[in-house]
C-alpha cells in the first residue's frame, strides 16, 4: 500500500508537472503565434529563419534540447553575451531548461498550426473587415482570431497533451516533478507498482480534464455554427 | 562553449554505438506496434463491448507518457511475484525486452487509432463493391482496405514515426545506452557538455530528415495516380 | 406587397450629375496579376445617383476593377477618383475613399461568430465609435428595411442565403456610404432567394444611391440600370445607356453574349 507522505510527495510533483506543462506551452504559443504570423508572407529571410528553427526544433528529440539547455545553457549564455562584450554568468535551473526546451521545442510545431489555421481563415472575412473600415488590431482580435482558434482548438489541445506528457520524460534531467517522485518513492518502499499506476493516474486523469475543458471550449468556438437562434429571445419565428 | 570536433571525431564509436542501441529498440517496435495495432484497430471500429475494451486500451496508452510506461515494465512488473520466480524473469529482467514491451503498447495505442482513421475513410462504396464481386472481408481487407488506408494516413504514420524515434531517449531511464544516454556519457568523463549533445543532435537530426526524405519519396509513388498530368 | 418601384429616370440622373462631381471617375486604369493583363486602360466614370451595371464573360475584369474601386485590390497605373477624392496608397486616402463606399460580396462575408445584429453594429461600435444604443438603434432600422428584421439574434449559419445576403447590405448600408458596390451579389443563391435579394436593391436603387453593380441578372439590369457596360478581356467594349444596350448593341461581342444570356 502507498504510504501517505509519498503520495503527498507525489502530489507536490504533479503540481510541479502541471507548472511546468503550463508555461511551457504558454512559452511555445507566444514563440508559435510569432513565427506563424512572421511567415504569413512569403518573405527570404524571414523563411530562412524559420526554416532552420522548424528543422532543428523538430528534427531533435525534446530531452536531449533539455540536457543541451541544463549543462551546456550557462556556457551558451555566456558566449553568446561575450560576442557583445558582456560578461553575464546565468545559473540554469532544471525548471529553466525544462520551460525553454519545451516551449522551443513546441512552438515549432505551434506555429504550423496557427499559420495553416489563419490560412484557412475565409479571405472574404479580412476583406469584409478593410471595407468596413475595422482598425487592423480589432479587425484582428475580434474577427480573425475567433476563428483562428475554431479551427486551430482540435490540433492545439493535442500538442498540450504532447507537451504535459513530454514534461515527465524531462524529469530525466533533474526536475522534481512527479515523476522523479515516483521514481523516489519506488527506491524507497521498493514497491514501485503502485507509485508508478499513481503517476499514470494522474496523467490519466489530465488526459480526461482536458478533454472536457476542451469541449466546452470548443462549444463556445463553435457558436454559429449550429443553426439554432443564440438566445432564446426571437421565438416567432 | 565552442563545438570540438577533435572531441566529436574521438566520439564517434560510443555515439554511434548509441545510436545502434536506438535503432535496436525502434525496429522491433515499430513491426509488433503495428501488427498489435491492428486487431485493436478493427475492434475500434465495431460496436459492442470489444469495441469499447478497444476505445479503453487506445485511451490508456495515448494517455500515459512511455517513461511511466517504462518504469511500470521495468520496475514495477518484476515487483509481482509471477514475473519475478517464474520463466517471466529471463524476459522482464532484460531491458531491451522491457523498452520493446513499453514502446510498443505506446506505439500500438497511436497506430491503432491512425489506423482506424484511416480505414475509416476508406469509401463505402469499394466495400461494397469488392463483397459483391466475391472477395472474401478477410481478402477485402487485406487486398483493399488497408492499401487504400495507408495513403490516406501516410502523413500522421510519418508524424508518429518520427515522434517514436525522438521518443526512443526515454529508455535511457532504464539502463540503456541509446544516443542521447552516450552522448551524455560522453559529457560525464569529457566534462563538455556542449560538443557530445550537439553531435548527437546532428546525427537525430540527419536519422530523421532521412526518414522525412523516404517519406516524401514514398508519398510520391505511393500517390502518383493522384497527380496532375 | 409589392409597391411599384419608381426607378429615377436618366434624366433625372443626368440633371442631379449636372454640376456635381462624378461619384466615381476612373481614368487610364491598368492592372496587372503577375504578367497577366487583367484591366487594359480602363476609362469609366459613374455619375451622382446613376445605377450603372458592369456584366460580361468570366475573367473579363468586371470584379477587378470594383475590388480596385475600394483599394481590395491595387491598381498599376492611372487614377481612381471617388466623390473627388483620389485613391493612392497612402492609408488615410484609401481610409477616405473607402467611407463613401459600401460593398457587398459574392459570398457574404458575414462575420460567423456574431449574431446578425452583431455583425451589423459592429463597424459602427468599432470603427465609427458609436455607442453601444445608438449602434444597435441604427443596425435594427437598417435590418428592418432589409426584412430580416425579426433573425437579428440568430447566427449567420441559421439563415437562408438570400437572408444572409441581405443582412450583408443592411451591414454595408449602417456605415451610410454614398455609393454601393455589389460584386455578383446573386450569383451564389439558389434561385428562390436571388428574388427576395433583387426586390431589396431595387427599393434601393429608388432611394436615389449611387449604385455600381457586377451581375449576370441582366433583367435586374434592363429594370434598374440607367447605364450597362460590357467588359471582356479586360477592357471595356460597349458602355451605353441601358435602354440603347439592351434594344441596339452596336458591337458584335455584345450582340453575342446578349444572345447567350437573355
């Protein structure tokens, strides 16, 4: 049976998990977005940015960024600042290279999906928006952007799945989570079954969170789209 | 940091020793995930109860992350007393057997549903029509569905393979020494972290653009009644 | 329920123009798509008040010189000239020029995730900075005289497409541009709805607007228009007044479509 103080242990790993899940993600939306709207025009150099980005952040296993980032970070802080003449000494925390490997790692495929979504934006919608005279910005957030995310919200929820479940192989790297927990725990009780179906558990029952959360949301994306009236006002119809 | 390649030279051997580690486990599981994913993928599209053991296995193994999966393999399943005193051990007390156990459930729950979805698109119509000219639904399958189904899901097969590969540094938490757990060793007994990960990036990076480029050949040929003349 | 629509005459037409400003003069236009030639020295002007129809084969430049009108697309060289004002490329004339134009499209282009009302309000709210009340006041009038008036809280999606097309001129005609532009807004209904969406331009045409319109409704055109141009491979071959356009086509090209359309 698993003992109360592992569990608690366990515990404070998925909070740990779900942190670094978050900003992870968070980080990879704002890198995504950046990219997807850089690359809406066909423009060389711009391409050519991307196109390396895209290669190496995909073409590489997501662990092996993160240990590049935890042991050799400092170093590659460093050398990069001394080109400038800086002298910068930054410590890499586990927590550090976790964010940025994911968050880099992630916004590649991100941006892939933004942009084929905002491709898929009906352009009538942008031309409508010029001849009505809506400012670029709210034309932006308020007609485009809805339905950016109708279309990207299925492909979206995945990659935060990819990304909460890439985070405990990232616990290979020395971050607490739960899984480094879990791994504890086993070390120590010498009955790893039950820590391990915990932690599966808990990933488990994030799978089943997000599948709700996302329904609701895509509820909500989706308004419009059921021929049925908004609100119940208008019923002579 | 500067990038060694004196360093990097000298490491060629254990790197690629890694990387032989990593194809060593990859190969095998990518056969026995598909040939496991496709029962389940067919139960999938069923109804009943074995169409919902099929839904519950694919949830299950989609949603665990392979390292837990590992570990459970590795760790856990010699804690039962039917895997440690029996015949079981010389199976579950190698790691290579248990990273191939561990992969392919993950990699089976995937398959299974690119496989559904795949078959799923397939028209009706060529069903109908291959029953009523006499093949047998085993022929159907075989002959039909699942030739059309593999051009229809050659992209997300692509993106899961290169997923598996990139996945494969997981086993590196249970004792095996595949590319990344050398490179790290590397970084152990050089105390460069910099110039063995970044080459083990490198030799990733050529693995799978080489796939992508096999891929792109097969899309190809594979679809050249598609193109435009 | 239907009122016998009194359609201004030409010369009405032409006394108001007298004196006025052209509502729009286009002068030497040219537009290229790459190396394809799609507006060859385009001249055309449109007077106060006038309903001028532009019709003709696909691909004869009839969309591209509208979409130019109201900077939707560039054009190469020559002028474009609305209410007097020119249309360059700086933002605050095209912002100008586009104030005295109102546009409807093929396919709507209503906004799907706002309700009727909603899209209609919105320019005004946003762009205009109306309040919120007055926004809404003004978008019911306008609904109201489309007839669509009782589908404001519902979603695009659960209307017809004649209403959903009518809806897209309510929305043109709240910003209150001096001049319409329609580009084939019938040629995606069905053949019930394409009724309903004419009745609604015409009533409009009535109220003395200045009206450019692309369609192949060539008895909407016989009807309404004071002027019909005929454009083919990018130029334009007959402008005339509608009655001479439609009784005597000089030009044998016309004579031919005319043949294949009516």
């Amino acid at each position: 049976m698993p003992q109360m103080g592992f569990v608690e242990q366990l515990g404070i790993g998925a909070l740990m998990t779900i942190q670094v899940a978050v900003l992870s993600y968070l980080l990879a939306l704002a890198i995504g977005t950046v990219f997807a709207l850089a690359t809406l025009k066909r423009r060389l150099p711009v391409d050519i940015i991307w196109q390396t980005y895209a290669s190496i952040f995909t073409g590489v296993p997501s662990l092996l960024v993160a240990f590049l980032f935890y042991y050799a970070g400092s170093g590659m802080i460093a050398s990069l600042f001394s080109l400038v003449g800086l002298s910068v000494t930054v410590d890499v925390s586990p927590f550090a290279a976790a964010v940025a490997a994911l968050g880099m790692v992630y916004g590649a495929y991100l941006a892939d999906i933004i942009r084929s979504a905002i491709q898929n934006v009906p352009p009538g919608q942008f031309e409508a928006a010029r001849v009505l005279l809506v400012p670029r910005p709210t034309a932006w957030l308020f007609v485009i952007l809805p339905q950016v995310l109708r279309l990207a919200l299925p492909a979206m929820t995945n990659m935060w799945i990819v990304v909460l479940k890439d985070t405990a192989l990232i616990s290979l790297i020395g971050l607490k989570e739960i899984m480094a927990y879990a791994k504890l725990a086993s070390g120590v009780t010498k009955e790893p079954f039950i820590y391990y179906m915990l932690a599966s558990v808990f990933f488990l029952g994030m799978t089943a969170l997000t599948y709700v959360v996302s329904q609701r949301i895509e509820q909500w994306t989706q308004r419009g789209y059921r021929p049925v009236a908004a609100k119940e006002r208008a019923h002579a119809l | 940091m500067h990038y060694d390649p004196i360093l990097a030279w000298q490491s060629m051997p254990d790197l690629l020793a890694g990387t032989a580690t990593t194809f060593a486990v990859l190969l095998p599981v990518l056969v026995l995930g598909l040939m496991l994913a496709l029962p389940i993928a067919l139960a999938r599209l069923e109804t009943g109860p074995r169409a919902k053991a099929a839904a519950g296995y694919i949830a299950f193994f989609r949603g665990v992350p392979s390292l837990v999966l590992l570990y459970l393999v590795y760790s856990g399943l010699p804690q039962l007393s039917i895997v440690r005193d029996t015949f079981l051990w010389t199976f579950f007390s190698n790691a290579y057997f248990c990273a191939w156990v561990g992969l392919t459930l993950t990699h089976s729950g995937y398959m299974a549903e690119i496989i559904r979805g795949g078959l799923a698109a397939v028209p009706t119509g060529v069903i109908e029509a291959s029953t009523a000219l006499g093949l047998t639904p085993r022929q159907t399958l075989f002959r039909l569905r699942l030739p059309m189904a593999a051009r229809y899901v050659l992209k997300a097969y692509q993106n899961e393979l290169l997923i598996m590969v990139k996945s494969t540094s997981a086993v590196s938490a249970i004792t095996l020494v595949d590319l990344t757990a050398a490179a790290n060793t590397v970084f152990d007994y050089t105390y460069d972290p910099f110039t063995p990960l970044v080459t083990a990036a490198a030799i990733y990076w050529c693995i799978v653009n080489l796939m992508r480029t096999g891929f792109t050949l097969a899309d190809r040929k594979l679809n050249r009644h598609l193109a435009r003349t | 329920m239907n009122a016998i629509v009194q359609i201004p005459s030409t010369a009405d037409a032409a006394r108001r123009a007298a004196g006025l400003q052209p509502a729009i003069s286009v002068n030497r236009l040219n537009k290229f798509y790459g190396g394809f030639h799609a507006l060859r020295d385009i001249d055309f002007q449109v007077a106060q008040g006038e309903i001028v129809v532009l019709c003709g084969p696909s691909g004869s430049g009839k969309s591209s010189l509208i979409r130019c009108i109201n900077h939707l697309e560039r054009h190469d060289s020559g002028s474009i000239h609305v209410n007097g004002m020119e249309l360059t490329r700086k933002a605050s004339d095209v912002a100008r020029v586009r104030r005295q134009l109102g546009m409807v499209f093929q396919s709507f282009n209503l906004f799907p995730h706002m309700t009727v009302l909603d899209n209609c309000t919105f320019a005004l709210r946003r762009a205009l900075r109306m309040p919120a009340a007055q926004a809404e006041a003004l978008a019911r009038e306008y609904l109201a005289k489309v007839n669509v008036a009782n589908q404001a809280d519902k979603y695009p999606a659960g209307l017809s497409g004649g209403q959903q097309q009518r809806v897209a001129i309510a929305r043109a005609l709240c910003l209150k541009p001096s001049i319409m532009l329609f580009d084939e807004p019938t040629s995606a209904l069905d053949p019930e709805s394409v009724g309903s969406v004419l009745r609604i331009m015409e009533e409009l045409a009535a109220t003395g607007i200045t009206m450019v319109c692309v369609t192949h409704e060539m008895g909407f055109a016989r009807r309404v228009a004071h002027r019909c141009v005929f454009m083919e491979n990018g130029a334009i071959v007959e402008d005339a007044h509608s009655a001479e356009f439609f009784r005597n086509p000089r030009s044998d090209r016309l004579k031919g479509f005319l043949a294949q359309v009516l």
